[in-house]
C-alpha cells in the first residue's frame, strides 16, 4: 500500500494504462510539458514521449473531435478538459458524434474515449473553473458518466474507464486533489469494484445519505457527526451517474426508510431529482419520509468570496438528515 494524493492516484492509473496498452495516448492542453494544471499528468510525456502524451491547441472541439478520429483507428485516447466550464465548446462533439456512434453503427463501431474534466468547486476560483455540468452528460444516451471521490478509487476508476469500449466522462473533484489515502498499487484491475457499481462508505441504519465526487468526504464527515448524536446514518458513493446502480440505492433506502442526496451542482433539475423519483418509484412503501436533496442553487457559480454560502456543507446535509426525522 502507498499514500498517494487523488492527483497523484490518478496519474499512477494513466501511467499503468499507457505502460500496458501502446493504443492509449493523452491529449490536452499543457497536459504534456507542464503535467497539467493540477499536475494529474505530471512526468507522462517526459517517460511516455510527446507521441503518447500530446499538447493540443486551446481547441476543446478540437480535442475531442481529433479523440475521436482516432479511436475509431483503434486507439483509445484520454482528453483532459482543463476545467469543468471550458468543456462546453466540446458538447457538439460529445452529444452528436461521441454519444451515437456505436447506436449509429448498430454496434459495429466502439469509441473508447474518456474525457477527464475536473469539476466542482471549493477552490476559491471564478465561474468557467467552479461548475458542475454533470447532468448534461448524464441526460445524454450513449455515454457512461462516472465521478471519483477518493484516491483508491480514483487509481482504479481510471484504468477501468481506460479499458471501457465506451465512451466515458470522467469527473474529477477538483478540491479534494490533495486529499490522502492508501492506495494499493499492485492490486490487479480485476479486483476492483465495476465501474458502474455503487459503494457504501459508512454503514447505518437510520437514513440513507447519497453522493459523489466532492461531497462524498463532507458526507461522511456529516454522518460521523449524526452518529455523535445519536443517529446511524448510511454514506453511498454513487460512483457510476449513468448509469445509475439503483439495486445498491434501493436496497439502501428499503432499510433506512429515508433518504437525503447530495451535490454540488444546483438542485434545480439536477441529478437528484432524478435519484429522487427512482427512490420514490422503487422504494415509496418503505419511505417514512419525503426524498429531500442539498445541493447549489439556481445561480451562476458566484465569486470566491461567497462559495461557501453556495456549496453544501455539513451543516447543510445534517439539517436535510434532521429534516426527514420530522415526518
């Protein structure tokens, strides 16, 4: 086992998929020389060789589009997306060629493409490098949505999404980069959890906590505090938001009989409504109360100055936990 930061674990997961496969390449901006803004890529290029970690323009369409081209030569390359507002420019790509291609091809045609998009907020930085554009993704067939909440899963998540014959966006918390944890290295890919599998993090009994990526920390933190007072709750990590693994959250909430989601992005038609109605539709003679969410709200991401009055905190997810007991 080592201690890796998540940046780190996911740069030791891209280099075991481009040291294993010589059809995976990287491409990006300042992915190569530079190692990435937030150093994910750091010493690929220089190991691996400009061939194989490449710099691209300031050209998300570009990027993706050329990703493309190549996968369908049989490649399998990974685009990093520098922030989570920059990937806009790239939605046409995404949605109309990479989403449909295997539909259009009836199968024939794989795209083995993973974006990488580091996203959320909490970094004290502006609109365009603070969004949560996941439900964009999500809404869109053809594409597998995931998100990485620690070290450990990040380094597997990565390879897996690497190995994927679809299309995968793959979200990255952006502020819990520098966060901590054992990673074990040597551990072979097929031991890892499925990719589109769901986790517990902290078993409970009481109510059902559901999140993913960023929050998935603050959760637990918030259900190691319930549990101070007196009330179990059960942390899941999502993992997989398309699609989504409702057997892992439905077998959850039918125990608990309550459930709170969790996310960064605005809860206004956002990913927990749609978890929401799941629950609802699945589990609603076990629920002893409504489905409640926490999350942004229906604004652009604000200064630097107010993000902790946007983002959800613990005290936010423990008032939404009080909230159900209320019923």
């Amino acid at each position: 086992m080592t201690r890796l930061t998540l940046s780190r674990a996911l740069n030791e997961g891209l280099r075991r998929s481009l040291e294993n496969d010589p059809k995976v390449m990287i491409m990006g901006e300042d992915v190569g020389k530079l190692g990435g803004v937030f150093r994910v890529t750091d010493g690929l290029q220089k190991d691996l060789g400009e061939h194989r970690v490449v710099d691209t323009p300031l050209a998300e369409s570009g990027i993706v589009g050329t990703a493309i081209g190549l996968a369908m030569r049989g490649y399998r390359p990974v685009c990093e997306i520098q922030f989570d507002g920059f990937v806009y420019p790239a939605t046409d790509q995404i949605v109309s060629q990479l989403a449909k291609m295997r539909y259009r091809s009836k199968g024939k045609v794989a795209l083995p493409v993973v974006i990488r998009i580091p996203f959320g907020g909490g970094i004290g930085a502006v609109e365009h490098h603070s969004e949560s554009p996941e439900v964009f993704f999500a809404h869109t067939a053809g594409l597998r949505v995931v998100a990485c909440a620690d070290p450990a899963d990040a380094y597997a998540m990565i390879q897996l999404a690497i190995a994927s014959d679809d299309p995968v966006i793959f979200f990255e918390p952006k502020r819990r980069y520098w966060d901590k944890a054992e990673v074990d290295t040597a551990a072979p890919l097929s031991a890892a959890l499925p990719l589109d599998q769901a986790r517990t993090v902290h078993p409970g009994n009481d109510v059902t906590l559901l999140s993913y990526g960023p929050l998935v920390r603050t959760c637990l933190e918030a259900a190691l505090a319930a549990d101070a007072d007196g009330r179990s709750v059960e942390v899941i990590d999502l993992r997989s938001l398309s699609p989504l693994d409702m057997a892992t959250v439905s077998a959850s909430v039918a125990r608990t009989g309550r459930c709170v989601i969790a996310h960064e992005a605005p809860v206004y038609a956002g990913l927990g409504a749609e978890i929401a109605a799941r629950v609802t539709e699945q589990c609603f003679y076990s629920l002893e109360a409504p489905v409640l969410r926490v999350g942004g709200f229906a604004i652009p991401y604000p200064s630097a100055r107010l993000e902790e009055h946007y983002l959800p905190d613990l005290d936010r997810i423990l008032d939404a936990v009080d909230r159900t007991f209320a019923y």
